[in-house]
C-alpha cells in the first residue's frame, strides 16, 4: 500500500545519500549524514534534497509550489526539481510550509482517485497556471503554517516557543546537558 511506496522511496533516498557522503555533507543536509538519514526513514522527510534524489531517480520534474508565498512577489513561490534535465513529464507538488502534498486532476466529478492525472507534460504551463491558482486559493484560506512565526509548546517541560528556530534552539540546548526536548506541539 502507500505506507509501502513511502518505505521505499525512503530507502532509496537513503541508499543514494549513503552512496555520496562526499556531496551530502552535514553542511547541506543541515544534520550528520547518519542522523539525517535516520530522520527520513522514520516519519520524516527531510525536503529538497530528497525531491531532488526522487526527480533524478524518476526522471519527472517535482515542481513544488509554496502556499505561503504566493502573494509574496520578492519570495520564490515554485521550486522545480529537475528543471532543465529534459524530463519529459512533471509531477505538482503543493508546500503548506511544513507537509508536501500531491497536487491531482480529476477527470470528473466523483472520478475513482485511481483515474487521477498525476503525471503532466514537463511543458504544460497551463497546469502550472492551474497549480498556482491553487496554491493562491489555499493562501487565501490561510491554509499554511509559517515556521518561523507560528507557536510550539514542548511536550517535555511545557514551555512555549515563537517560530521553529526557537524550538529548535531549545532541542539543542536540553540535548547539550543530557535527554533533549524534541516532542513538540503547534498551539
């Protein structure tokens, strides 16, 4: 099933990321090589790098488009993985700021999701226009979380923190003097 195929796009990504330690340094992957890959084999994606891994390996564009920044026109809103590779076909991705999901077309009206278009010609610009509108009405709708400034409390001593770089401040600085707090919830 899904759970499945995510088990094995994370071993994949994890084989090729062990395969080039040289290229996906701590320095890129913002984490040790080891713990980075122990992230994603849980229940984490680490993000570009990994869509990058699945575009080469799949020879499809990823063009992910960015919720939060679709009215923001000094901030890149799309990323597309693959770009000028000459993939043939492009699969759309749409960023809530902290989840990927995959963005469909259904052939009609209560369509079985197997019929869903998931796949798309890597020149469409029409579906790419179509994506954006989207991700502009998901902006609308507020139907993002901004890392930097949303709240976190940790689950651990209850304190509460602005924004992920806080917390992840805190995570460092409890790990530094023994167990490190890494249970956190948004409220």
């Amino acid at each position: 099933g899904a759970m499945d195929r995510a088990s094995s796009l994370r071993e994949h990504v994890a084989a090729v990321l062990l395969s080039a330690p040289e290229k996906y340094t701590e320095a890129e992957l913002g984490f040790p090589l080891e713990e980075y890959v122990e992230k994603i084999m849980g229940e984490s994606w680490g993000g570009g790098i990994d869509l990058a891994v699945l575009s080469e390996h799949y020879a499809t564009e990823l063009a992910v488009i960015n919720i939060q920044t679709q009215t923001d026109s000094h901030v890149r809103r799309e990323q597309v993985f693959g770009e000028g590779r000459d993939y043939k076909q492009r699969a759309l991705l749409i960023f809530d700021g902290t989840h990927y999901d995959l963005l469909v077309k259904q052939l009609f009206d209560g369509a079985p999701p197997a019929l869903d278009v998931r796949l798309f010609d890597a020149d469409d610009e029409k579906v790419m226009a179509q994506a954006r509108a989207v991700a502009a009405e998901a902006n609308r709708a507020r139907s993002f979380t901004n890392l930097a400034k949303f709240t976190v409390r940790c689950l651990v001593c209850q304190k509460g923190f602005a924004g992920m770089p806080d917390a992840q401040e805190h995570a460092k600085e409890t790990g530094a003097t023994g167990q490190p707090h890494i249970n956190f919830s948004e409220y």
